[in-house]
C-alpha cells in the first residue's frame, strides 16, 4: 500500500469520526418535554437529644417519585432543565419517649432547576431547587400530629439516552428543618 493511499484512508476514517462526534454533540441540545418515573431507598434520620425526652428516627424505606420537565437545548452538550416532581420517601419507624413503633410518613413536591453535560448517550446532571413537604406522624402514646414546609433541595445523576428514553440513576439530598433524607433512585423518563 502506499503512502498516498494510507493517508487517504487516514484522512476518510478521521472525517467519519468527526462527523459522528458532532453527531452525538447534537444529542444534548435537543429541547423538549419529559415525563419519567423512579423507584430506590430514601433514609430518614432525625434526633432530639431532650434527656427527659428523646426522639430518635433513623430509618430507611423504599420511595418514589413521578416527575415532568422541559429541557432547554440552548447549547450542544449542554442541558438546562426545569422539573417539577410528586416524591413519597415513605413511612420510617422511630422512638419517641420510651416508646417505639412510632411511624411518621413523609411526602412532597419537588421544584427544580439543572444543568447537565451529555457527550453522546451519556451524561451527567446536578439539580438544585425546593421541596415542599409535608409529615404525618402516628405515635403508640401521643396525639397524632401533621406538619409542613419547604426547604433546599440538592441532587445529583447519571443518565444514559437512547432515542427518546433515558435511564436515569440519582442521589438527592433534603434538609426538612431538623431532619436529613437521603434519596437513592433508578428509573426512566420519555422525551416528546
């Protein structure tokens, strides 16, 4: 083979190359709306060191969350998303007194921003935004009590696109007043 014809076949190779690159750039500039759903483990942990009184939960309990969002493809490999989502953590058991079994279960709606890298089907996001969240907690010994409020939310993902469906796994991070949960999820969303 010669020479000229190596660097032809070099050139053609490099050129197919490129052209599938920026192909794949494309994938992360696309907008549109999105629905999607995921399943995974929420922790609840929260404490009151009262001697006379402690409270202590520290649990963990399966969780869900259904959300919708519109990716804004201003750039190439860039995504900037809004998301709104319906999370329950789920119900965790704790001590109040000296008396245990007692459940308190957690629920709200997440509103988000983020911002996102895809280099072809993968990529990877952080999201920041609110919960709104509401408890219910059912004691063996007490009145029952409900309360509410809205604090920071934080996150974290993965994602891998084919065509118009993602699989998406996320960690996110909540600070309800005095109780921490941690959200470990896995699930898909669908691109119109």
């Amino acid at each position: 083979m010669t020479f000229r014809m190596t660097k032809r076949m070099t050139m053609m190779a490099l050129a197919a190359a490129l052209a599938g690159t920026a192909g794949l750039a494309q994938a992360g500039g696309e907008s549109g709306f999105y629905l999607g759903g995921s399943a995974g483990n929420a922790s609840f942990d929260f404490s009151e060191s009262d001697p006379d009184f402690p409270v202590e939960f520290d649990d963990d309990d399966m969780a869900y969350k259904l959300f919708a969002g519109y990716n804004i493809g201003a750039v190439p490999m860039l995504n900037l998303a809004v998301e709104g989502a319906y999370v329950n953590f789920g119900t965790f058991e704790g001590d109040i007194g000296n008396t245990t079994g007692n459940e308190i279960d957690v629920d709200g709606f997440i509103f988000s921003g983020l911002v996102g890298f895809d280099l072809g089907p993968i990529g990877l996001f952080g999201k920041a935004g609110v919960v709104s969240w509401d408890t219910d907690l059912n004691t063996n010994d007490f009145d029952d009590e409900s309360d509410s409020g809205s604090d920071p939310a934080y996150g974290v993902g993965a994602k891998f696109q084919i065509g118009s469906i993602a699989i998406r796994a996320e960690y996110e991070m909540f600070d309800l007043d005095e109780a921490d949960i941690d959200f470990y999820s896995l699930g898909a969303a669908f691109t119109f």
